[in-house]
C-alpha cells in the first residue's frame, strides 16, 4: 500500500468520507487511489475556491470535517478566501495539499512555492509530512485537530505519496471530549445573572441549535436577560419553534445602540462584539465602557455543558421559552424588490430547508421577516470575504441531500465563485439559487458614505468601481450554459411563480431577480 492509499484508508477509517478536490500532477497517486480504495466521494470543483467554500457548508451540515485536496501553493492560495471563511467560523475542515516530490524542491520549478507559510493564515495546524511511512500517522494527528473545531493543512509531497507505507493505514480514533467550561466561569455567571442588572447573553460560533437555544430561552425567562445571537454565527436553527432570538446587527451605529444600556455582556461561543470596519467618530468596541464582559465559553469548548449548568443552578429548567410562532405574510404583488422576495420565502421556505444566506444589503429584509416561517437551518458568512455562498450551498447539498437548500446570492459576490454552477448541476444537487441583480456593490456605495470619504456621494470615477452593470452580467445565459436551468423575473408574480416551480423540482436551478438597489 503506497502513501496515498494508507492516507485514504486513514481517512475513511475515521468517517471522512467526502472530499472536495481539484488535483494535479503532484496528486495523481491520491488520485488513482480513489479507484482502489472504497469509501470516498470525490467531488470535483473547477475553481479552488468553490472547494474550499464547499467544505465549509459540508463541515457544518454535516457536523463533522470534510476533507479538500488541493495543488501545491497555488491551488492553495487559490481556495484562501473562502478557508479565512471557515477559520473565521469555526468550522473544521482538514486540507490535503500536494507538493513536489521531497528531492525536487532544490529545482525551484515554476509551480515551487512556500506551501507551509501560505497554509499558516488560514490553519490552526500545519505539517509536510517527510516519509510515506508516517503519512497516515500525520493523518490521525490532522483529524485530532480539525475534530476539534479546526482546520488542518497537511502537505504530502508527490514521493510520500507514491512511496510504499510498510506501516499501513490508521484505524479509527475516539473523539476527545471538549474542553469543559470552569464551575468558577459558571458560577459567575450564575451571580451576574441574579444580579437584576441588564445583561445580555449572546450566543454565537459555530452553531446556534433549536435546543441551546430553548434552553438559552428558559434561563432568559426566569432571570430577564436578554438573549441575543451575534451577527453572523455559521449555523443558525430559525422559525416556528424555535426561541426568539435577537441579533446583533451588521451596522455599527446600530449595534452601538443595540448594547447601550447593557451593564452585563455573557459570551458563549461569541467574540466580544467590534465593528466590521473603523468608521471615523465611531467606537470599535460595540459594548459599553464600563460593561462587564464575561467569557463563558469559546466556540470550541463543551457549549452544551455550560448551558446545562447555567439552566440547572438557576432553576430554569421548567420554565416556558417564548417562542416563534408559525406565521406566514401573504404572498406579494407587483414590481420585484428585495422586501418582496423576502415577503415569497417567508411564505414559501419548505419544512427543514437549508438557506445560505449572501444576499449582502439584499438580504437585510429577509432574516428578520423569515424568523415565523417555517423551522430551517441558517448558514451565515462568519468571515466577510465573498464568493462564499455558491460553494457553501454545494457542501450543505451534499451533506444533506433529503433538504431543499436556498442560496440567496448577490450578484457581485455569485461572479466570485460563478464555476460552482456547473459543481451542482454535475452532482444534481437540489439547491435553488437566487440571484439579487441590482447590478452593483450596492454595499459598497453604502459604506462610502459611513467612512466618511470625500462628498460622501461617489463621483463618476468612484461609482465606476461598484457598478458591474454596462454590460450587463445575464446569469440565465451563464447558469444555463453550465446546465442549471435559470428564469429571469421582475415581477412578484414571476418570482412567486419560478420559486413554486422550483420547490417542486428536484436538483438544481436559478432565478434571476431584476430589482432595485436596497439602499440609494
């Protein structure tokens, strides 16, 4: 058994059994052990990119690593973006990177690079693996990392790959159990939350479920606290059922006002609130000067644990979360805008749908008239960098095939990553893509007026840089033209329509939605 096949083995031994790939020459042996060696889905992506956003969606649907094989430092620079996404989420995924043979690197052949610096921005743990002898070791000791919450990059050189592994694969390991959160931290808490102060618990990281969150909605009932999630956690459960939930919101203005009265601030799995950005006159620290902030628990420590304690010694347990109720709008008419979209999907979202949310300002309407719908899963773009949300929807539809998944995409952010098209509609995964066509970053024209730049108006040279109209970009011809079948509408009615058509069909397809720009 050579390197590669030990490191397939070792992989599927331990249940990771996707992988989201766009090889080369370095990474033929772990290629041909695909054919040998049952038990991986290899899923090809035409743009490392989309691998790397489509492992993060696979990673947090289907609460375990995926795995990425991806082509030296290049293809690796390649998928950065969206793996700053993940990082930034939380999400585990373990990368495995090819290089040139071990007794090549002295050449300095066009494609050498420096694969370990480019892994360390955007991994937790980064290793080349020196023999084909401990491959499958490092295997195991890449899995103990991305098990817990991280991303480990693991870099196989084209001779440790083909070379033979006397030592054969690993088997499977146990999980370790996470990092249990303190009686003192839990205590405390406890004593903030019987103080009567306002106080705020935000809850956040890598995933927020229906039963963190009724629980979280209890121990809120019984002290007063508020129950707050930060902007963008990865994973959200949303709609009929769930608790009600505030967020934190995007605008730091906002955001300001949000938290100003609070003297309290209880963390679990959230950062401390900032800014996106530095504004000129506004804080970056969102919380008020003198509130108290307690960590209880980081986004890879025992969550579940914390809240258990929390909602025992405050004797929450029987207490009646408030909750979402059921309740849908009618269903809209006349001209299309961002505020009728969201008025149809909350109308529409099937039971269990998947929605992966980077609609940027167009989305703005939808996750509030969304929370009574019916109960989904929400995935956000923890990381701010875009062309996540195509590739994103990829690995969510893989992870969850018997879900309907709704990628609500901008059409800026969709360019980023527009190869992901032909993934879905090769793996015919049933996804529905909507396309917000305000032909502009309309976000960025609301951020220059925030930054305090010149006039705060654009001039023409300026308003050239975020407008992607002129010529126009038409998503029908380009989604139809790597085999998603796509509608352009500009109506209520044409919307209302290709959304009923497809959630009924299964596999993918596109809408193009003509609207105006949210902000102005």
């Amino acid at each position: 058994m050579n390197g590669a096949e030990s490191l397939l083995k070792t992989l599927i031994n331990n249940n990771i059994d996707v992988c989201f790939c766009n090889p080369g020459t370095s990474e033929m042996h772990f290629v041909a052990a695909l054919d040998k060696i049952e038990g991986m889905d290899c899923i090809l992506c035409l743009f490392e990119g989309s691998i790397s956003g489509a492992a993060g969606g696979y990673a947090l649907m289907a609460r375990k690593p995926a795995s990425t094989l991806l082509h030296l430092g290049p293809g690796l620079g390649n998928a950065l973006a969206n793996m700053h996404n993940a990082k930034k989420g939380h999400i585990p995924i373990i990368n495995i990177i090819g290089d040139h043979a071990t007794y090549h690197l002295k050449y300095d052949a066009p494609l050498t690079s420096d694969i370990e610096s480019i892994a360390g921005s955007v991994s937790h743990w980064v290793h080349t693996s020196k023999s084909a002898n401990e491959i499958a070791r490092d295997c195991i000791s890449a899995l103990r990392e991305a098990i817990n919450g991280k991303i480990a990059s693991l870099i196989l050189p084209a001779d440790v790959s083909w070379g033979e592994n006397e030592n054969g694969p690993e088997g499977s390991i146990s999980i370790e159990k996470k990092q249990t959160v303190s009686d003192k931290l839990i205590e405390k808490a406890v004593d903030i939350l019987h103080s009567g102060q306002p106080t705020v618990i935000m809850i956040g990281g890598r995933e927020i479920d229906r039963d963190s969150g009724m629980k979280l909605g209890r121990i809120a009932k019984v002290t007063g606290a508020r129950l707050c999630a930060e902007t963008f956690p990865s994973r959200m459960a949303r709609g009929a059922g769930t608790a009600v939930m505030e967020r934190l919101p995007y605008l730091a203005e906002m955001a300001l006002e949000h938290l100003k009265d609070i003297e309290n601030l209880i963390l679990i799995g959230a950062g401390s609130p900032v800014s996106f950005f530095a504004y000129p006159g506004v804080p970056g620290r969102l919380v008020p000067e003198n509130c108290q902030e307690l960590m209880l628990a980081g986004p890879n420590d025992d969550i579940n644990y914390a809240i258990d304690q929390l909602m025992m010694k405050l004797q929450a347990e029987v207490a009646e979360p408030e909750l979402n109720e059921l309740h849908l709008p009618e269903m809209p008419a006349g001209a299309l805008n961002a505020h009728k979209i969201a008025a149809t999907l909350a109308c529409t979202i099937p039971d269990k749908a998947i929605i992966v949310d980077e609609a940027i300002t167009s989305g703005m309407p939808i996750f509030p008239m969304t929370c009574t719908a019916r109960a989904h899963d929400w995935l956000n773009l923890a990381g701010g960098s875009i062309g996540w949300g195509l590739p994103a929807a990829i690995g969510a539809a893989v992870a969850c095939p018997d879900r309907k998944v709704i990628c609500l995409e901008g059409d800026g952010s969709a360019m980023y990553t527009i190869q992901s098209l032909w993934t879905m509609a090769r793996e015919d995964l049933d996804i529905i893509v909507i396309v917000f066509n305000n032909k502009k970053y309309c976000i960025l024209e609301m951020e220059y007026s925030r930054i305090g730049a010149v006039g705060g108006t654009p001039g023409v040279k300026a308003a050239s840089t975020m407008s992607i109209g002129d010529p126009d970009l038409n998503f029908v011809k380009l989604a139809r033209g790597m085999g998603v079948e796509a509608y352009q509408v500009t109506t209520a009615e044409e919307f209302n329509s290709r959304m009923q058509e497809a959630l009924n069909h299964r596999g993918p397809s596109l809408i193009d939605a003509i609207i105006p720009a949210l902000f102005r």
